[in-house]
C-alpha cells in the first residue's frame, strides 16, 4: 500500500511537471519570439550595410564573426574585462561551481582543468548542499527558540513563571523545542520575506556599480539566488572597481545568503507541493471509491447482506484503502459474509465457538454460557447446532 501510495505520488507530479513545462514553454514563446525575430532582422539588415559599405563579401565577413565567437567563448571581449583565471577570477568561478550556479561565462578549457572540475565539483556539490540543508535545520531551530521564548516572556508578564527562572542544559533546551518548531507556512513567509529584503539590497549595490537597471539587477539576484545562473548578467567582471575590495566581498556575502535563503525556501515550497499532491490524491481516491460501491451495491441488490455494516472511514492514501483491523474489515459491497467477517463483527473468538458446538452435540443446547450471552449466540453456530436443537426439543417433549 505504501510502494502503491509512492507510485501514485511520483506519477501524479511527473504530470504536473510535464505540463508545467509546456504552459511555461508555450508563455516564453509568445512572449520572446516576437522579440527574437525583429532582431535577427535587425541583425541582416546591419549585415548587409556594412558588406555594402566596406565591399566586403558575405562569406569572408561571416567566417570573421566565427572566429569572434571563438574568442569570446575563450574570454575576450571587445570591451576590457578582468582576467578570467588570476585568483579572485578562479576564486569567483570555483564559487559557482559547488553552488550549481554555473553562469557559463568562465569554463575550463584544458583537458587537465575539465578532468579536475569533474571530481571538484562532484564533492563541492554534494558538499554545499548539505550545507543548505543543515542552514535551513538551524533557521528551523532558531524560530523555534525565538517563539518559545517569546512565550515565556508573555507568561512571565501575566505572573505564571518566575522572572529569574534558570534554563535547564543544553540536550534538555533541545528537547523542549522539539515542541515548538513552526508551521511549514510559517517558515516559507520568513524565507520569502528574507530572500525579498536581500534581493533589494543587492539590486541596490548592484544598479549604481554595475550600471544595470534596478530591475535588471533583481534578475539578476533570482537567477543567481535559484542557482540557475543563465549568465547572461553575470556581477563583477569589470576590471575596475570604486572600493573593488569592498564590493567583491559585498557581492560574495550577498551570492552566499540568497543561495542559501532560495534553496532554503525551494525546499519548503516541495514540502508544501507534496502536501498538495497528497490532498489531490485522497480526494481522487474517496471519489473513485465512492463509485465503485455505488456500482456494486446497484448490481448485487439480491446477494445477503450482513447484519451489522459499519459507515466505513476515508481511505487513506498511505494505507492505498487496506485496512486489516477487526471493525473496519467489514465489506461494504454486497457480498455474502465470510466466517471471518462474521467473527470479527461479533468479537467471538474459535475457542468460544469450538465449545458452544461441543455443548450442543452433547445434548444440552439450551444451557448458554455467559460468553455467549455476550456475544450474540443461543444454542450453537451454523446447521449442525439447528439440527441438535431439534433433536433436543423432540427429547424433552417425550
């Protein structure tokens, strides 16, 4: 039932991802291909002038511009840029890769840098993300703290703790936070509230130094934060600086909270999807149940029914509607009662039933125990106690 619950899970949300993916692909394209397309006629256009211009043929000026981008995927720009591989660039580069950022502006170009970068950034990346993940164990527990503490402060102010009441040790402060963590919701605004208020202020550092557009710049800081890295925008790349020093280190405190405040908050977000999808799935499951035994109770009107029938409770998803307990194992569609249903509904057990028939063949069927007084029975179980019953009026009629 478990496995089948997973199942049901993981298929549910390949679906929702799919199509997802195609109203994000179906947006993005009415959106930029109108854009994509004037400026490559904006491009031909160009292209054709300046042939015209400096007589020069299509071809010779065509295999020019592959050569450039050949330099640029290299490093070199029209524009000066700092080097790409002195030590703050390595430094810089090095950073996006154990990230999984990767802005794609800087990449390896030897064999020896490629072969590197693959067991480099194999232990990098495993190890940033547990990093992330013990970051959003320890805002967790934070919250925790601040909320507990805050409670005692308002039951200090209404007189029910002492104000000088000493905490107890350090695995005893733990245990009693385990009380106290917060709701999902609860942490998913904090993050969002964090990752807006950091977002700012970088696009702030970022509008007057860079020379982007304030929007630009919180593009900027989503695609970094996310860990997308498009590298279209890519920070501190200039060769020069006002403060260089200073914003370097601003730029690597800023990268270092947003990453871990969205990854942080992507976590949260799947936990509340999974929630989402399990909600979906019960509500699929109680309709789709619902049916099947208004289909069997419409075809199986003439079947016997058993005596008691119970309203049978939710099926719950992690269970996938098996239930093995004594009361809710009764079936709702119709069938004939089995022995087993029917002991279980009466509690009685074989022992019980085994010596009410053993008294019944011996003559004496009239003489109920009081465990069959309990459970329901007088005189026997089934054909064989009825005939004994007759054969035992006859007896007492002679």
């Amino acid at each position: 039932g478990r496995l089948n619950a997973d199942n049901a899970r993981f298929l549910l949300l390949a679906v929702l991802i799919v199509l997802y993916m195609l109203c994000g692909a179906a947006v993005f394209s009415a959106i930029e291909l109108p854009t994509e397309r004037e400026a490559k006629e904006r491009w031909e256009e160009r292209l054709q002038n300046f042939t015209r211009r400096h007589n020069l043929s299509r071809a010779e000026l065509r295999h020019f511009l592959r050569e450039y981008e050949e330099a640029s995927v290299a490093g070199i720009r029209v524009d000066d840029i700092r080097p790409r591989w002195d030590f703050t660039g390595a430094f810089y580069f090095v950073g996006t890769v154990v990230s999984t950022i990767g802005f794609g502006m800087t990449t390896p170009a030897t064999v020896g840098g490629k072969i590197f970068l693959i067991f480099y950034g194999l232990i990098g990346c495993a190890g940033t993300i547990l990093f992330f993940n013990l970051f959003l164990e320890r805002l967790i527990t934070v919250i925790a703290y601040v909320m507990k503490s805050c409670h005692e402060r308002q039951l200090r102010r209404k007189g029910v703790l002492p104000h000088d009441g000493r905490r107890g040790s350090g695995s005893s402060e733990v245990d009693s936070l385990a009380g106290w963590k917060p709701s999902v919701y609860y942490v998913m605004l904090i993050l969002c509230v964090a990752s807006l208020i950091i977002s700012c202020c970088a696009s702030a550092m970022y509008t007057p130094i860079e020379g982007w557009s304030y929007f630009d710049s919180l593009y900027f800081c989503f695609v970094a934060f996310s860990t997308i890295g498009f590298g279209d925008l890519v920070s501190s790349q200039n060769v020069r600086y006002e403060s260089q020093g200073l914003y370097r280190f601003g730029n690597f405190v800023f990268i270092l909270m947003g990453v871990c405040c969205i990854y942080s908050l992507f976590n949260v977000i799947s936990i509340v999807i999974k929630q989402s999808i399990n909600w979906i799935l019960k509500k699929l499951a109680c309709k789709c149940c619902h049916r099947c035994q208004r289909r069997l109770f419409r075809s199986r009107r003439n079947v016997v029914m058993p005596g008691n029938v119970r309203s049978r409770r939710n099926i719950s998803i992690e269970t996938d509607g098996v239930n093995e307990s004594d009361t809710d194992g009764r079936r709702l569609s119709g069938e004939m009662i089995s022995m087993k249903d029917f002991l279980a509904s009466n509690k009685v057990s074989l022992a019980i039933m085994q010596k009410q028939l053993s008294e019944t063949a011996n003559g004496y069927p009239r003489q109920m125990s009081s465990n069959s007084k309990q459970n329901g029975f007088s005189g026997g179980v089934g054909a064989l106690a009825i005939m004994n019953n007759r054969l035992a009026e006859t007896s007492v009629d002679r």
